[in-house]
C-alpha cells in the first residue's frame, strides 16, 4: 500500500510539473509585448569565439604528422587539421600563411591558400 501511495504522489508531483511547465509555455508565448524573434536566436557569450564561417590567416610550419601534413602554430601552441593535403605538400617543414575557415568543432582548417610566410 506504502507503494502505491509513493506511486501516486511522485505521479502527482511529475504531472503538476508538466502542467506548470505548460500554463507557463503558454503564457510566454502569448504575452503581447514578448519579442519572438528574440526568444528564437540563443543568446551569444560576449567572449565566446565566434563560430560563423568566417576566412581567416593562421601562421605557422607545415609538419608531418604520421601520415597528415598539419599546421604548427607555436605562437599558440595549436596543431590544426589542414582539409586540403596536396597543396600543404610543397611547404613540408616551411613557415607559412594559411588562409582558409578553421571548423572549432575538428580543428580542421578549410584551405583557401598557402604561401610562404
């Protein structure tokens, strides 16, 4: 009997959070004064780095590393994933300028070009 009364107000507590959880959905979105445009676009962090597609310049040496060719960057400190091989190929052990979009999310930089740096 303990069991079902334990049952039965956990089930109670559970449904009367998703009715408040409801009446409060619907009574945000029926506000007048509510911006929906706001409520649709998260919040970006002010010091968060910015993760548009956006071309950058990275400086660093083309190294092998087993069988890729990645950028060193040593001023960072960072190791990226260059996406185009063939054209890291001729700056093997070379400074350069690599200008392309970094993906955040796989360190791997999109390039555009290479040039001696």
């Amino acid at each position: 009997m303990k069991k079902v009364q334990s049952l039965l107000s956990v089930f109670g507590i559970t449904a009367g959070l998703c009715l408040a959880g409801s009446s409060a959905i619907a009574q945000s979105s029926s506000s007048p004064n509510h911006d929906a445009t706001a409520q649709q676009e998260p919040a970006q962090q002010p010091d968060a780095p910015n993760t548009a597609s956006e071309t950058k310049t990275f400086i660093g040496k083309i190294m092998q590393t087993g069988d890729k060719l990645v950028l060193s960057d040593p001023a960072s400190k960072t190791i990226y994933q260059l996406d185009d091989q063939q054209k890291a190929q001729e700056f093997v052990n070379k400074n350069v300028k690599v200008t392309g979009v970094l993906d955040a999310s796989t360190g791997v930089i999109r390039v555009s070009a290479i040039e001696p740096a």
